[in-house]
C-alpha cells in the first residue's frame, strides 16, 4: 500500500440531474451527493495526514480553477468548473460543504473540462512523488463532450498512474440490468468505458456504487515493523563465531479492533467568540492536576489551617503492610526491574506434532529478514526450510525493547510462492497457566458410589443422533449455493460498524433521530430464516429426546448465584441459576449439620471460614455413623474445593486436624471427579494419612512437657474416627473400585491398630529421651474407650478388628518389640513449625 493517497471527485451539477429516476423519489443529483458523501466518509474515517481528497463541480453556476481563460475574442475555455476544495485533508466541513452548498447549475458542463482539471492539480500537487492516484467521474453523462484532447488526456494518465473510475447514473450494472438512456447517454457510456479501460479504471452504475459504498470495509493500516532487530541462535556476544545472528522486522499479522476513544469536549469553549481564541472555535479541554496534603486533626492549628499544595515531583509511592503504609522510593523501584536487552532469542526447537493451537495467545506477527540485506534473506530461508524439512517449531524469547518484559513465544515457518517468512504467536509462562478440572460427562455416581448405566444426564445413543442431526442441519459450509456463508472476509465488527456509522450521521445531521441498524449487520447477527425452518424439526426432536425445560427461577443481581441439591439418584445437581434463594458457593458445607460460620486461627492470622467440622462431616470422638457424616461423596457434592482448603498441600502443626480433614475433602473430590494423579504435589487419601500419622508422633516426642499431648490426642481422635467410622460404599467411592471396598476397610482398620500400638511402644521405650510414659497414662486413664484397638463391633462386618479381650489386654504397661518406630529427623523441623508448636 503507497504511502501516500490524493483522489480527486469530479461532480456532475448540470440542469438535468434535477431529474429523478424510475422509482425514486430523490432526485439523481441527491443520489449521486450521497454516492459521494460515502466516499469522502472513508477518507474521513481513515484521519491519516497523508491521505489528500479534491472536490471539482462540473456544470456549476461559478468558475473557480487554474486553467480557466478568456480570450480577447469572447472565446472562453473550462468554464463552469468549480474547485470546491484542491486537494487536502479530508474533512467534516467538506462534506457539509457538499451536502448543504451544491446546487444544481443552469448550463451543461464538459466532464472533459472538469478532467483535465483533476488532471492538472493532481500533476503538479503530487509532482514526482509516489502517490497513490485517482479520479473519481460523477455524473449522468447527459451533456456533450469535447472528445478533441482525449488521447493526450489519456496519455497522461498513463504516464501520472492515475486510476479513472465514472459513475454513472443510468449506466448499464454488470449482472446485465439495462437502463433507459438517451443517444448522447449511450455515446458517453461506450466513450467512458473506453477511457477507463486506458486508464485502469472501472465504470460503475449508480446502483452498483450504492451498494458497493454502503458495504462495511475495514480500515487500512500501513504495516509498521514493531520489532527491528535480530534473531539470534546461541549467544552472539560470548561465541560470535558458532552463533547466529539475523537482522530481521516483525510486523503485526491480526490485531484486535478497537472502538475510538471518546474525547473531552466543553461546551462553554465552543461558544466562545472566536476572535478571543487563538484557533478559533474550539472545544478541546486541557486538563492540569493539583495535589495537596490534606490537613488532620493532629496537624491543625501552627501554619496548616487548609490544605497544603504539594508538588508531583514530591510524591512517592506507597504500600500497605498490614495496615502500617512503607514508602517505597523511586530509585528504590528502579532497582527492583528487571533489566532486559531488546532481543528476539531461540531457545530451543521442538517437533512440530506436540504444538497445540490453544497455546497461543495474543496477537500474530510475521518476521521477515531486514530489507536491503542478502545475507538475511539466505540466512532466514537456510533456517526456514531446516526447519520445514525437520517439521519443528522454535521456542523463543522476547523482548521488544530495553528493560521491557520477556516474553516467550514460538516460531514456525511459513513457505509460499510468494514468500517466505516466520509466524510469531506468543506462548504463556508456567506459572501463567491455570488447569481446571471438571465433572466427567460420560460418568454418573450415586451416592453410594455405584457408577449409573441409565441416567437423565447420561446420552443415550438416539440423542447423540438428535443432537448430529441438529448440528448439520445449521451448517454454514455450503448454505450460499454451495459456498460457505460469513466467511471472516466479508464479516465484520457489529458495534465497531454502527459506532462508525453513527459518528457519520451525528456530524451531518446533528438533530435528526439516528437511523435503523444497516440490514447486513441485522442479517450477521441472527440466525437465516431457511436454517432456522430446516432444524425446527431436529430442535423439537432434541428437546423431547434431552427433556430440555426453561428455567423460570428469576436471575439474581449477580446473575449467577446458584444453589446445588440432589436429585433422587443421589448425583450433585443444579437447583437453578440465579435468584435470591440461593448463593455460587451453597453446597460447600454440610447445611444439614445447621452449622455456623467461625473464625479459625492460623499461622496466616484470623480468617473466617466455614465450619470444618461441618463442611467435611467429621466428627471427632462420635461413637457411630460415617466419619464424614452423611455420606462421604455428599462432602463433595458441590464438586468444588473450598477457598479456605484449596492451599492445603500438607498436615501442618497449626492445625492439624482441620489440614488433615481438607486432604481427605480434596482428596475425595479428586477421585470423584475422576481426576487423574499427576506431579509430586497430588494428594490421596493414603498420603493423608501417613502425614497425620507422622505428625502424632512429632507432637509427641517435640512436646516441652505436656503442652502439646491435648493436640496430639485429637489428631489421634479424627485419625481413628476417620479409619473406622466408613461403610462400604464410601470407601469404593474413594477407592474408584467397588470390588475391592472390602479390602480397603480391611486396610484401613488395621493401619489403626498398627498405629495405635507405634504409638504405644514410642510412649513406653527407655531409649526415648525424655521418656513419654505420661502421655500413656493419659491415655490409658482419660481416652481408654475412645482411642484403644478397633474391635470387631466397631467397624462394619467384615472388616476385621480384634476382639474384645485383645482390646483390653492393649491397655497394660509391657513393651512390644514387634513395632519399630521411626523418629522424626530433628532437621524436619523449620521455624516456622517450632513457633506453631507455641499456639
């Protein structure tokens, strides 16, 4: 695209466009002004410096240009051409000008006289220079031409590269439609089309220019490197030898639309006198920005009575530490950034299979070697096609300019006939990346675990069938007589559309009411009426098959709040979207329970969170039912982690039990989703476990006398009731197996008995130092019936258990060699833990 524009309009005014044509009831000077208003609209809208528009009148009552003589004789040559403006920036009063100023003139022109004109200021405007010429011909073609200067007029155009184009008002269109004309109108028809054709030009009827100057055009951008620089493979500066380092430009490929901006606008300098500004009329605001110190009750009274200006340059940035404000000075922020070189660096390559399209991000460039420079051409093209040969892809990094922030991102080759180059997609960070994970679609549960066959919510293969058939019968590949409808070339930005045309009418029309939304954009937006009769039939198929209902719950301020119940299956369902009835996060916590929310100390300070008790279903010390009260799979019902848990990745000893009940929660949530284990950072249920375990026995043996046995008794409380205390079909929900639920009780039952007899070795072995023989009493004396060996009446059938007798013979003071127990490493212990130890 050439830098530079300059278009020259040449408006036919002559006595008869003052006809109108068959069925309209305007007359062919109006349509022809409103053909021209779009145009000067588009140069309007474009607001480039470099884009110059000229208006001539033909037929006018005035004579206004260069050329125009008189001779002594009488004889008088380009007479009623009017320039209305020479080239220049295209602006609204022009257009008013056009609109509201012409008037139809009493004598027929020469469009021939008017074209020499053009002609002539568009020579000596542009000179030499590249522009990208045009002229623009208007008119009804009734008037005669002076056909005596066409071939030097044509060879000029040739030589200037200047583009014809007429409009013609009762030209033939292209698709065949003919037009009733008079002899002189068919002669300057063949005459024009003639020229145009010299002049690589086109001639348009006026109804085709309608239509082609209502059509939404999107805006030209000259391409405009954003990056100029090289790109480098290995380091440049420490081995020049073995690297490589190619000049290259980027320049952006897509980029979003934006809607302009709004500007301030004051009334009361508008109507100002213009004698009093030194623009004239104006309506621009200038802002200034005062600071000053506000004056308290602590600093009233020696010299700061009101408040004191203070200078930009005085300002330092602030940050709020708790609520203490640190001051962090200018300097001292500089020091923090992060100093980077303007760079665009390979990191590696990688095979071009394992790229996904959902890892870009951003906008799209295209990097091109530097213009004017071979080397980079052979260089790039080296590169490109290794690439293409080995199908790989590069990693890379970069940063736009100095102490800007890197950014990483992938180049892969693109290799045509005409080109070659490489596209450029920005890629995130790791740390960048969020996973979320999902209920499954295909897998329903009951409440006992059992997984469902036959469902509501599970597919069944007639409503798969429905649901193929609805979808393709509003297919858009081939609904435009085989070709596909809204391609993105000829779609485009609805609110981009309107703002522009509203913009446009507003500044011609300042009071009329605006007009209706343009029926292409109506047409984009919703769906075509010969699809919608195709797939009613599949539609109505679809909702008896899916039994689809509306949902007359009323939405919410929010409009989204919703509420989560259980349907007679037992699975976690919507009770509705929206209303007052309900909130996002109902069904996190066990409403059953009636329990309150409370405030829970922890190393981080007071927050206030759910009751976890309530909102896991433990209950600590309970003599009987499901250690997650009503059922284990109605914890997490929701198939949500709560806020207050989600950061939970270990049994601290601030509280351990309420970290070892969230381990179990997401855990449980994990596998009744189906989520599968990844990273060391996965948490199950045996992990729990274990880490509960290991902290009873730290608190114990890192107890300062007995200031930590009453924590450590009720982690060994919620550790019993949560191994023992599960029937069978909580424990195949947990195990993803309902077969071996058996085994896993088993399992569980017996871990206890294990533990509870480690425990009992560690309190009563003399090599312990100090020696924890007191808290074996306490709990021989005060815990006997709540936390000893798990009998067989305690645990469901079938999950073993000792029997009563063995239960009571635990409880005497005798060492058992059998059990080792494994001491944490002192190294185990950081600050933060032993400060925790203190609560």
């Amino acid at each position: 695209m050439a830098s530079k524009e300059a278009t020259v309009y040449i408006l036919d005014v002559g006595p008869t466009l003052k006809a109108k044509r068959e069925g309209f009831n305007v007359s062919r000077l109006e349509e022809t002004k409103a053909v021209l208003l779009k145009l000067l609209a588009n140069k309007v809208h474009m607001n480039r410096k470099t884009v110059y528009v000229s208006v001539i009148l033909v037929g006018s009552n005035h004579t206004n240009n260069e050329l125009a003589t008189v001779d002594e004789d009488g004889s008088a040559e380009y007479q009623f051409v009017d320039v209305l403006q020479p080239l220049g920036i295209a602006t609204l009063d022009l257009m008013k000008g056009v609109q509201n100023d012409v008037e139809y003139g009493e004598t027929m022109g020469d469009c021939m006289d008017g074209l020499i004109v053009a002609v002539d200021m568009m020579s000596k405007f542009c000179k030499r220079l590249k522009y990208e010429k045009k002229i623009y011909v208007l008119t009804d073609a009734c008037a005669e031409i002076n056909k005596d200067d066409v071939e030097p007029v044509q060879g000029t155009l040739k030589e200037e590269g200047i583009q014809l184009n007429v409009i013609g008002t009762d030209f033939d269109s292209e698709d065949g439609t003919e037009q009733p004309k008079t002899e002189m109108q068919k002669e300057n028809e063949i005459f024009f089309k003639e020229m145009c054709e010299a002049a690589s030009g086109n001639v348009f009827s006026l109804d085709e220019a309608l239509e082609l100057t209502n059509e939404f055009h999107t805006k030209k951008v000259k391409p405009t490197a954003v990056y100029r620089g090289t790109l480098d493979l290995g380091d440049p500066e420490s081995h020049p030898d073995s690297a490589l380092s190619i000049p290259v430009h980027m320049f952006p490929i897509t980029m979003p639309v934006k809607l302009p901006t709004a500007k301030k606008y004051s009334m009361l300098s508008e109507s100002a006198a213009a004698d009093d500004l030194p623009e004239g009329h104006t309506g621009l605001v200038n802002q200034s920005r005062t600071y000053k110190l506000k004056v308290t009750a602590d600093m009233a009274g020696e010299d700061m009575d009101v408040d004191t200006e203070v200078a930009a340059d005085d300002l330092e940035k602030a940050y709020m530490y708790g609520k203490t404000i640190v001051p962090i000075r200018a300097v001292d922020l500089d020091a923090y950034k992060l100093r980077t070189d303007k760079s665009l660096t390979i990191l590696g390559f990688f095979s071009a299979s394992t790229f996904k399209r959902d890892w870009l991000m951003a906008n799209t460039y295209a990097v091109f070697p530097a213009p004017a420079d071979p080397r980079a051409e052979v260089e790039i093209a080296g590169l490109l096609f290794g690439m293409f040969e080995k199908n790989s892809y590069a990693l890379c990094r970069y940063v736009r300019a100095e102490d800007a922030e890197p950014k990483l991102a992938i180049l892969w080759p693109e290799i045509t006939a005409e080109t070659k180059f490489f596209y450029f997609g920005q890629v995130a960070f790791q740390e960048d990346v969020r996973q979320y994970f999902f209920t499954s679609l295909t897998d329903v549960k009951s409440t006992s675990g059992k997984k469902l066959e036959k469902h509501r919510l599970l597919a069944t293969p007639d409503m798969i069938s429905a649901a193929k058939d609805f979808v393709n019968a509003l297919d858009l590949m081939t609904v435009e007589d085989g070709e596909e409808y809204l391609t993105p070339e000829v779609t485009f930005n609805p609110a981009v559309q309107r703002h522009k045309q509203l913009i446009e009418f507003r500044a011609l029309n300042p009071t009329a009411e605006f007009p209706p939304v343009p029926a292409p954009l109506i047409k984009q937006l919703l769906p075509r009426p010969d699809l919608l009769d195709a797939a009613q039939g599949y539609a109505d198929t679809l909702i008896r098959l899916w039994d689809i209902k509306k949902l007359e719950k009323p939405v919410g301020k929010r409009g989204y709040a919703s509420s989560l119940e259980n349907d007679k299956d037992g699975i976690a369902q919507l009770s509705g979207v929206g209303g007052t009835e309900g909130s996002l996060f109902d069904g996190l916590a066990d409403e059953r329970n009636n329990n309150k929310r409370h405030k829970s100390e922890s190393v981080f300070g007071t927050a206030t969170t759910g009751s976890v008790a309530g909102a896991t279903g433990f209950v600590p010390g309970a003599g009987s039912g499901s250690a997650f009260g009503q059922g284990q799979s109605d914890l997490a019902a929701s198939g949500m982690v709560p806020f207050e848990m989600a950061s939970v990745r270990e049994v601290g000893t601030s509280d351990p039990v309420k970290d070892f009940q969230a381990l179990v929660r997401i855990a449980t949530i994990n596998t009744q989703q189906g989520v599968r284990p990844a990273g060391a950072g996965w948490i199950s249920v045996s992990l729990a476990v274990e880490q509960m375990k290991a902290m009873v026995l730290k608190l114990i043996l890192t107890s300062f006398g007995d200031q930590l046995y009453e924590k450590a008794i009720d982690c060994l409380k919620s550790l019993r009731v949560f191994l023992s205390h599960a029937d069978f079909a909580d424990v195949a929900m947990l195990a993803g197996r309902q077969e071996d639920d058996k085994e896993t009780i088993q399992k569980r039952v017996t871990t206890w008995n294990l533990f509870i007899k480690e425990v009992k070795h560690l309190c009563l072995q003399t090599s312990t130092s100090p020696q924890r023989i007191d808290f074996w009493e306490m709990l021989a004396k005060q815990h006997r019936k709540t936390l000893g060996l798990l009998t067989a009446q305690e645990v469901p059938v079938g999950a073993g258990g000792v029997s009563d007798a063995e239960a009571e013979q635990f409880w005497e003071q005798s060492q058992d060699a059998s059990v080792e127990v494994v001491a944490p490493a002192e190294d185990e212990q950081d600050e933060d833990d032993l400060l925790a130890l203190m609560d």
